[in-house]
C-alpha cells in the first residue's frame, strides 16, 4: 500500500486552488492544518487577529471534508498539540507512516526556515495566487537602478488588461492620485465596511481566545469579520456597491471619528486566501465600465492591489531573509509605551492606537503618516516597530508587512522600496485630517511652548541625516528652507526637540 502524503495548509493559505492542494490525491492523502503556539506568540498578535484566523481556518478545513479530503485537524487546546508546525506534521507522519510533506511556502521566511530545517522533507511549492511569480518579479528587477513601484503597477496593467485599451491606459493616465488626495467631512451616511455577526463556531473561538490571550494588547469584542469566503464575498460585494464609488477622493483621508470612511477593509480577506486579488480587481474595473464609480476611485483601488500589493511581495522575496533586520538609518530608540495605549498628548497618535486596539485595522494613511512618520523622524528601532505593526493588524503577515513598514514607512532598507523617507510635519496631518483639532499641542507652532511634536521631529530627522539626504533631489529644497530661517529659531527647533525626545525615553508622558 502507497503510504499517504502529507498535504500542510496554513492560517493564510485557506484558498481551494492552492497549489499544494492542487497536488493532493484525497483518497491518498492527509491535509494537516493546526493552530499552534508558535504561530500565535513569535509577535503578541492582536486577540482579533487570532481569531479571525482561527475561526476561518476551522470553517476551511470544514469545507475540505465537505469535498472529499481527510483532514488531520490540531485545535490549541488539544492536548496532544505538539506547539509548533514542523511538530505537528512529525506528529501526523507517525500516526500515519507518512514519509513525505507537500506545502505551498510561506508567507514567512521565519516558517520557511522551520520547514526546510525540520524534521520530515518537504516538498514546497510556489504560492501562485499571486499574480507576479518570483521569478517574474526577478526578471523585472534585473538590471534596474531602482525598484519603483510605479514602473511595476504599469506592467502589471498590461499584463492583465485591467483598465487598458490597447497599449494604452483608460482616461490617458495611469495614475489618478492626484485627484485622491482630498481631506473628508464627517458624513452619518457612509456605509462603512460589512459587519459579520459571529455565528456559534465563532463564539467558540472568541471564547478560546479570551481564555489564552487576555493580556495581548487589543479588543476582541465586538467581532465583526467574516471567517469564510461566503463572508468575505458578502463584503466584497458590500464594498463594490457602497464604498468603491466614493473611495478615491479620500482615501488617503483621517476622521477621528470615522475610521472606515470608504476604505474597502478586505486585506485580511485577501492575505488570508478568502477572496481572489485578479477577481476583486476585474469586478471594480466592471462597475466603472457600467457607470457606477468613477475612474480615479477605480484606478486607485486597483493600483492597491495589483501595484502595491504585489510589489512589496516581490521585493520581500527577492531581498531575502535579512530583509527585516535592514537599519540603514541607524535607528536604535525603543518603542515607546503609548504605541502600546499608554496616555499620549499627541491626538493623532493616540487616535490611531486606540483605532488599533479597537479595530486591529487602520488604513494606509495612519500607518505611513501618523504611527509610521513619527517613529521615522523620532529614529524608533525598526526591528520593535517592524514587530508592533506585524502583532497589531488583523491583515499583517511579513511578506506583505515587512516592506510596507521596513521600506515605506521607515527607510530602514535604505531606498529598496522608496525614493526619499515619507517624513512630514504636523501640517500634512492636519491637512488631511481634523486630528489636530483639541490637540494639547499647536501644529501651526514651530517651536518653543506647546509646538507640535511632528514639526520638532521633522526638522531634527532632516538634520541628523543631512548627509545621506541633502543632495537627494526631492529634498534638496527642504535644507535650504532650513538654512533661511533664524539661527535663533532653528536652535529652539533642536532644544525643544531633544528635549521631547528624552522626556519621551525617560517615560514621561508626552
């Protein structure tokens, strides 16, 4: 009798056309999914996180059975989990005489590395559900200076026709950003994304999940993801309707009190495997063809996803493992406690933590702008914010994770990802959102009593870094901005500026 082989689906492979299933002979073989300590704790991920991934992959493997595969399941509280993958497909190879393992790989090279170091062989094979394979990306990144995500989001619209005519883009332009940069109103009547009510396979995760991680910084409840891909379509199809039409203009906006405003909140979905990336961007290009939302809405949504999504993939493959422990800029304070929810006097950063911890979402803006500029210009330790932002959002998994933070945010790699630091003042904060409003602090004050922190940090991080930017030419102009300005003042600026820094590393509230 041929022995069976081992077939591992993961937390965020819960797609029916993965590869390794693709390779699966259901009368032969044993799928193994398990959720297990390592992959709960190697990050203090969020509550909601863990179980909007627990609770899918246990409705996933329900439907494996459903259509006809053995499914080896392993629940956290089972009393024979082994703690950790490679450990549970040992387990599942002794109880079966399995001698071989077939995975799709994954999204980690943490994970990659425990499988090719494990105990069992592992046949690993490409995660095609992406739309650029590595090899591809490579070829494309052969021989260029840089690595623009610009220059990639155009191949990738030839490639797959999406918003094409011909050899050209739809409207004349390939980029509508210019007209998505729009600060929003407060409006009662925005829809805002679909809430799931949990069913009772739900409800019995939460309740695990409240049993094991009560410490870990975040709120489980109320939970409203969808755990399957019936939901994740449900709210796909929520979003095409009611948000996409007036996404654009405002997506890189921030209301205090109104997180979602017409942001789609389907990454988790689409990093979990619940919903298809070419689907979700050929139905969006479908409802600006049929007159239901305008083209930058449309554009801007798809350059999300078939630009920028899969271009941080590429890049964190194609850079490799050291990827995350890049520091080019030296970087070395410790996350301070407020990025955890301790009191902060900063609005905007206590605004988006306490939308972390309520939501384990925030969108693009308040990660780069708010939470990211500002562990930029204070030079936080990209490694622990790296990590903070891997623990905290429900749709964080490194590959996509790491280069957002690590390059976008950061310039922690140097320029890999982006041309110049995303470094800002408080007057783009306040541009974009009514944080600033009531704020302890006065974004319009440069300097001395009750100045913004970011205009302060702004300032020092240009010039604790001036060699490396000055002759860059997207910045050139702010050093000499800087050079016009009173000596008296600039060395206010520098004062007030350690000295927010060192109250900050001391603890004090700030």
């Amino acid at each position: 009798m041929v022995s069976p082989r081992l077939i591992l689906v993961l937390g965020d492979q819960l797609s029916p056309t993965l590869s390794a299933l693709r390779m699966a002979d259901p009368a032969r073989d044993l799928v193994v999914m398990a959720e297990v300590r390592d992959e709960a704790t190697y990050v203090p991920h969020h509550p909601r996180k863990i179980a909007l991934i627990l609770a899918a992959m246990r409705k996933f493997a329900a439907r494996l059975e459903g259509a006809g595969f053995r499914v080896a399941y392993t629940r956290y509280d089972d009393p024979g989990n082994a703690g950790s993958i490679p450990g549970e497909l040992l387990r599942r190879a002794e109880e079966t005489g399995a001698q071989e393992v077939i995975a799709t790989r994954p999204g980690e090279w943490r994970l990659i590395a425990a499988l090719e170091e494990g105990p069992l062989p592992v046949r690993m094979l490409q995660d095609d559900r992406s739309l650029c394979s590595d090899a591809d990306f490579a070829a494309w990144a052969e021989g260029r200076k840089t690595l623009r995500m610009e220059y990639f989001y155009r191949e990738m619209r030839r490639r797959t026709g999406l918003l094409m005519e011909g050899d050209a883009p739809v409207g004349g332009r390939w980029n509508f950003d210019h007209d998505n940069r729009k600060p929003a109103r407060p409006d009662l009547l925005r829809p805002g994304p679909l809430r799931v009510p949990p069913d009772a396979g739900t409800e019995a995760v939460l309740d695990l999940v409240e049993r094991h991680f009560a410490g870990n910084f975040g709120t489980l409840r109320p939970f409203a993801f969808a755990t399957d891909a019936e939901g994740a379509e449900a709210a796909a199809a929520h979003f095409l309707r009611h948000g996409l039409p007036g996404f654009g203009e405002t997506q890189d906006a921030m209301l205090a009190q109104d997180c979602f405003l017409n942001h789609a909140v389907l990454s988790m979905y689409l990093n979990l495997g619940l919903l298809a990336p070419l689907d979700l961007c050929r139905r969006a290009e479908a409802e600006w063809r049929a007159g239901r939302a305008p083209l930058n809405a449309v554009e801007g949504f798809i350059r999300q996803i078939i630009g920028w999504r899969e271009f941080v993939r590429g890049i964190y493959f194609l850079k490799g493992p050291d990827y995350t422990a890049a520091n080019a800029l030296g970087a070395v304070r410790p996350l301070p406690a407020f990025f955890w929810g301790a009191p902060t006097d900063m609005a905007c950063i206590s605004h988006v933590v306490a939308q972390t911890r309520d939501e384990a979402y925030a969108h693009h803006i308040q990660r780069l702008m708010v939470t990211g500029n500002f562990a930029l210009l204070a030079g936080l330790d990209p490694r622990e914010v790296h990590e903070w932002y891997l623990a905290v959002y429900a749709d964080a998994f490194e590959w996509v994770e790491a280069p957002n933070t690590l390059g976008m945010a950061l310039f922690a790699d140097g320029g890999v990802v982006g041309s110049k630091p995303y470094a800002a003042s408080g007057a783009y904060i306040d541009r974009m959102s009514d944080y600033c409003r009531g704020c302890a602090y006065d974004v319009r004050t440069k300097a001395g009593a009750g100045a913004c922190p970011f205009n302060l940090l702004y300032w020092d991080f240009l010039l604790r870094h001036r060699e490396r930017f000055a002759a860059n030419p997207r910045m050139a102009q702010m050093y000499r901005t800087w050079e016009r300005m009173d000596e008296g003042h600039r060395a206010r600026v520098r004062a007030d500026a350690a000295a927010f820094l060192a109250r900050m590393e001391a603890g004090v509230r700030v």
